[in-house]
C-alpha cells in the first residue's frame, strides 16, 4: 500500500504564501524563493543590473564591489525584473549588501522605498523577512521602523503577521517589541531616542533607558563601582573637556574673560542663552551655572546692584526648571545640577552670599523643591507597580497552593493532588526559564531598575551624594510607609505564607542596596562647633549666630548637625542622619515593615501570657499594639493553623490606651534640605584630577555666544551708563540763565 506524502499533500494545496499548508516549514527550497531568483536572470543582458546578477551569485563579493555596481541603479526601480532591490537582498540572504543600501539610502538621487512590493506576491521586503525567517535582515530593517509599514496587507489578506511563524526567533522578536499588538500610530521607533532629543545625547538616553530596564550600552560601567567619588566615577558619561587643564579661576578678583559684563537690557538674551546650552553641552548643568555665576559677581562686584542680581538669577533659573507636573527626571535632575555648581561657585565668592542672604534662601528652597518633585516622579513610576511586584508578586509555590479557611477550597484541593500525581512534570516545567511575557511582568527587579536610573542621572550631572541621599530616602521611605499600609489595610495579604513571600521579595531590593551602598563622607576639616552653626556660617558671622531661637535665625528650612553620643543616627531632623551608609538608611525606614512580616510570620504561635506580650513589644520596638491588634483582627488563617492566642490580650492592652495609637504610617511628611559644605564640595570638584571640568569658565563657543549678546544691545549699555550724567553737573550761573528752581520760568511754545 502507497502511503501518500502527507506534507506533500498539504504543500499542494496551499496558496502561493505558503498560508494554506505546511510548506511554510520547507522556506529553504521553497518554490517562492526560486521565483525571486530566477527573476533576477532576467537583468543579465542589462549593463547596470548584470554586475549585480554576479556579484548575488558569488558568495565571496564583498559590499565596497555591490555599493559601487548599484551607485547608478534607481534601487524603487523594478520594471525590469519585478522586483526591488532590497528583496534581493533579503532573498539571498546578503545581509552585508542590505546594510550597505540602507546606509546610502539618503545619499542617493531618489529616496529609497522600505515598502516596495514586488510584483509576483506584492510582498514588502520585510513580509519577504519573516516569510524566509531571514533574522538579521528582519532586525536591521526595522532599525527604521519609523520608515517601515507593519501593517500593511496584501489583497488577499496577507500581513506581517500572518507570515511570521510563532515560535520562530522573527515572532519572539515582533512579540516582545509588542508590534503585533499595538496599532499602527503607536509604533516608535525600537533604536532611535525621542525625535525632540538633541541628537547629541541620544546614547545618553538609549542609557538611561537601558539603566531604567537594567542593562546598559557601555560594558565599562560595574554595577558594584560607588558612586559620587571623583576617581571612582564612571568614564561613560564623561565628553571631551571643553577648557584646558591649565584654567585656573580667581573667586577673589574679577579678572578678564572670569565675568560677563552685561545690563538690564541683556537679561532676557542672556536668560535665553543659559535656555540652550542643555542642548549644546547635555549634562554639564555646571556651564550654565558659570554663566549666571559669572553675570552676578559682575553685577555684585562691578555695579553693586541688587535687582540686577535678582533679575538675572531669577530669570536663568525660570528658563531651566521644568514646570512641577513634568515627570523628566533626567530634566529635574539638570535643574538640580545646575543650582548644586552655582552654590559652590557662589559659595567660593565668600561675598555674594553673605550680602544677598535672600539668593541663598531661594537657592535652599528650590533645590528642595526639586528634590520633592524628583522623588514624587520616582514614586509615581513605583505606585503601579507596587502591588503586581511586591504584595502580589509569588515565586514560591507553596504559597499559591496554600489553602485558607473561610475560602472554597473544593476545586483547589483537587488541583493541589493533580499537582502531586504529577510532581515530575512540574519539576521538569520549574527547570525551564519564564516566557517572555512572563519576564514583562513586573517584579521587584522593576522597581531596583527604577532607583538605578534615579542614581544614574545624578551621577550624570556630577551632583553632591548628600542630595542624592536626601531624594532616594524620600522615596524609600515613602515606598516603606506605603507598602505597610497596604498590608495594615489588606485581608488577602495578611497570612504568614504572603509575609514570607513579601519579605522575600524585599531581599532583593535589599541585595540592590548593599550593593549600591555608598556613604556620604563627613566634613573631616569642620569641628563640630562649626558644623552645628552651619549652613548659618554662610551669610553671618560666628558671633552673631543664635541657635536657640530658629525664628531669628536668617536661613529657614534647612538641617543642622547635632551631635549624637551612639550612631547609628535615627533622627532625621539632624544633617548627620544623610551623613550615614545608605544601607543603614534602607533599614531604618523599613524596619516597621520587616517587623511587621516578622510578626505575621510567628503571630499564632506565640502564647498568651503578660510576659509575652511585653517582650513581644520590647522587640517589635517600631510597632505599636493597635497594629499588632489590626494586623491579627484581620489575620487569613490556614486550614490547619490554630487561631492566635495573643489577640485578646491586644485588644485588652488597646482598650487600656488612654491616647488612640496610629494605625497606618503618614506618606507625606515634612522634608527639609542638608546642604553640603564648602570642604565637601571641595574635595568633590576641586580635589579630583579633572577638576577644570568644573571651574566656572565659559567654552570657547559659549563665550562668543555672551560677546554676541553683549555687542548687540553695546549701544544701549552706553544709553543707560550715561543715564546719570545730569545728576552730577552743576547748576549754572544766574548770570547767564534764568534760576532753575525759579517758579516764574514757564515754558514757552516752539517758535519755530
């Protein structure tokens, strides 16, 4: 008995795409590649196409040999043998050749078509792509994506989508990137930054990108290096210097090109001026600081005018800080920079602050600000992702076989037993890896990613560690508070198999930040008298300075440093709690929550007595009885877990309670600014090797730029220079004139 082919029968009947049937399995010999082929023949009689016939067929030709035989072929052209170019490319599986078209494709006469179709299936190359499962063409193509149309279909119904084979390294590639699950107008572009992105910090933003979903684009960059200290800070981010390494600058003397000399009518220019170098020079905020830095010491030294000074800081700054509901942290954090190297130039100065205390007062408030929105734009990425990665996140399979009381369990138990009979499959399927979607979803590795990028863009613009430890405690804290509130308030999450699970999956945020635990370095040249009366140091002197009543004293909203007999420092109103390893920090703020899983975990196997409940307490030193209470009030029991013996004896104790005990953790709460001193800042940005970087001299273009402003109004800073000359002349004789201050001298009519 003959037994037909069965794929042979199934390939007959198939249509010409290959939909129909199984043919699509054999793409290699499929008769549609030999078609495209066979069609290129037709162009051997052809001077142009002729050379390109030879150099497809001959495996050894090189790009430089294809680049110079297509200079003169219109490569949308096809009447000839119907079909472009880029197919060929495709068909063949020349990959180096697609390369060389796509690189030239803006060079040549005609703009090049990403989507001409050839004339025998009225495909696209990249439906020829996924058709011939041709990978590294497929991932070049859409390298302009933007260029390309993943949507079209032919007239017989045939996508991008329908010739993708799932399973295939082409479908995983489309499914990951979500192309085929997204519409057409929310494509972007896989490889390119925003198009209102300077295209000179496009890898910086690729970056930032890639530190926000943990990876990166330089290999030089080890997660394990700290951050913040000059020798050790990462050479990725760093461009070429734009001021000699012999630059010096005098803080004490104006000298020449160390000021800009201006007027009032050149604040909106120069205002506009500081509004473009984040686009000239991305991530050195500090340029823009020497530039208004350089404006108020004229105006200080020079003309000794306070509304100059005022205008100018007020309307730089206005130009570089992004409005309160954007959410750019990589533009906050460039603001941030910016006021972090103008308080150290002005700082330097050691005259401009103490006679305008006002500019260090706002400087103060809006480095505060700043710090306040960044960390809500850090909290406001966490927020959604904090009950799918942390409260709900399992990896533990005994806690989703885990079975409650007062739940039905009918169906479950039948699961649990099915999964015991089939304990060797399950093994085998724990083995291999998630799937891809399964990977998408979020986990605690999202929300380190989300801290790695708030570090990063620090590091990019050089600010002081201190501020930094400021904003990540803010938004540590705030995740702490909120996540204890949730359990608090939770009756699914309460149980002892969720709080193993929840405290598992906040070891990994913990891994991160041993890892990253780096440590602000205390003032070693400041004795403590000095270090308790500053930032007050700065604008009065020391003999002046009251610190018994903060009403008086000139600079609010600020910490000072307290002395404490036994670190570790748990006072955050003190400066010296920033002064701490950040580590130490984590731990503080979430020690109710690691205390309050500890106790869902050993809650119903404690006895009931006085004694336990009082060490109990001792122990749980950041929990109060009402949240013991609350916590068991709505306790999940097991099956076959004894109700808690401790429960009554709470609620005698907070019955007892003359005052009502909190229950949930405020998450908002009052934030004040340590700002660091002069010998930190020193020995960050004038004690490191490349420490010209950051002295407050112009670049060579930004200079020509200020000289530019400056010769264009030169003639309106004569008119108001020379605004004053009648308020020194002497009155003239009465001899010659009639008395100024005479009241008969009228006014007469033109006679003219």
């Amino acid at each position: 008995m003959d037994i037909e082919d069965p794929w042979k029968s199934a390939d007959s009947g198939s249509s010409p795409a290959g939909l129909g049937g199984f043919g699509i399995l054999q793409r290699g010999n499929d008769d549609q590649l030999m078609k495209i082929k066979e069609s290129l023949k037709k162009g051997l009689d052809d001077t142009t196409w002729g050379p390109v016939y030879k150099l497809f067929e001959d495996e050894d030709s090189s790009a430089m040999e294809f680049e110079a035989a297509t200079e003169k072929i219109d490569v949308n052209d096809k009447h000839l043998t119907g079909v472009p170019l880029l197919t060929y490319c495709v068909a063949f599986d020349r990959l180096s050749f697609l390369e060389s078209l796509l690189m030239t494709k803006d060079n040549r006469k005609k703009k090049m078509d990403l989507n001409v179709k050839d004339d025998f299936n009225k495909w696209t190359p990249i439906m020829w792509c996924c058709y011939l499962d041709r990978y590294s063409c497929l991932t070049e193509l859409m390298r302009f994506s933007d260029e390309l149309d993943l949507y079209y279909k032919t007239a017989t119904g045939q996508s991008l989508e329908s010739l993708a084979v799932p399973g295939t390294a082409i479908y995983g590639f489309m499914d990951i990137h979500q192309v085929f699950t997204k519409k057409p107008q929310q494509v972007e572009d896989l490889y390119k930054a925003p198009a209102d992105i300077n295209p000179g910090i496009d890898s910086t933003m690729d970056e930032l990108n890639l530190q926000t979903a943990g990876l990166r684009v330089h290999d030089d960059i080890d997660e394990d290096t700290a951050y913040f200290h000059p020798a050790e800070r990462s050479t990725a981010v760093e461009q070429p210097p734009d001021i000699p390494p012999e630059s010096e600058f005098n803080y004490k003397i104006l000298e020449p090109r160390q000021y800009i000399v201006f007027t009032s009518l050149d604040i909106d220019k120069i205002a506009a001026l500081v509004e473009t170098i984040p686009n000239k020079f991305p991530h050195k905020p500090n340029i823009a600081a020497a530039v208004t830095f350089q404006c108020i010491r004229y105006a200080h030294h020079k003309r000794n005018n306070r509304k100059m000074i005022e205008s100018v800081y007020d309307l730089c700054l206005q130009k570089l800080c992004p409005p309160e509901e954007d959410q750019d942290i990589l533009k906050k954090s460039y603001a941030l920079g910016y006021l972090n190297f103008l308080y150290y130039y002005l700082y330097r100065d050691e005259t401009v602050l103490p006679a305008y205390p006002n500019i260090l007062q706002n400087i103060i408030d809006t480095m505060l600000s700043l710090i306040k929105s960044l960390s809500s734009a850090i909290n406001n990425r966490l927020k959604p992702l904090l009950v799918p990665g942390i409260l709900e996140y399992t990896t533990i399979s005994d806690v989703k076989e885990t079975l409650y009381k007062n739940d039905w369990n009918f169906f479950k138990k039948r699961k649990i037993n099915r999964l015991k009979h089939d304990s060797y499959d399950h093994i085998l399927k724990q083995l291999y890896p998630p799937s891809v979607k399964e990977q998408m979803k979020p986990s605690p590795l999202k929300i380190v990613q989300i801290f790695g990028a708030l570090t990063y863009v620090f590091d990019l613009h050089s600010i002081h560690p201190v501020l930094l430890q400021q904003c990540i405690s803010i938004s540590a804290k705030w995740l702490a508070h909120t996540i204890f509130n949730e359990l608090i308030r939770s009756k699914q999450l309460l149980s002892r198999a969720h709080a193993m699970q929840i405290r598992l999956n906040l070891s990994i945020l913990h891994d991160w930040v041993k890892n990253h635990n780096f440590k602000v370095d205390k003032p070693e040249l400041m004795d403590t008298f000095m270090w308790q009366r500053f930032p007050l140091t700065i604008v009065q002197d020391v003999g002046a300075i009251d610190l018994s009543d903060p009403s008086k004293q000139p600079i609010k909203n600020v910490l000072f440093y307290k002395p404490v007999v036994e670190e570790p420092c748990s006072d955050e109103t003190n400066s010296l709690f920033f002064y701490q390893p950040f580590a130490r920090i984590w731990q503080y703020h979430f020690e109710p929550v690691y205390q309050l899983l500890q106790w869902l975990q050993v809650a119903t196997s404690l006895e009931a007595s006085e004694d336990v409940m009082q060490s109990t307490l001792k122990l749980f030193n950041r929990l109060n009885a009402t949240q013991l209470y609350k916590s068991l009030d709505r306790y999940r029991y097991e099956i076959n877990e004894e109700k808690s013996k401790m429960k009554k004896l709470l609620r005698q104790r907070v019955k007892a309670e003359k005052e009502e005990e909190p229950i949930m953790l405020e998450t908002e709460f009052d934030v004040y600014l340590a700002l660091p001193t002069l010998h930190e800042l020193y020995a960050l940005y004038d004690e490191c090797e490349s420490s010209y970087i950051y002295l407050p001299v112009l670049p060579v273009e930004i200079q020509d730029e200020v000289d530019d402003v400056h010769d264009q109004v030169k003639g309106d800073q004569d008119l108001e220079t020379a605004s004053g000359t009648f308020e020194n002349m002497d009155e003239p004789k009465p001899a010659a004139h009639a008395v100024w201050s005479s009241n008969d001298m009228k006014l007469q009519e033109n006679p003219w």
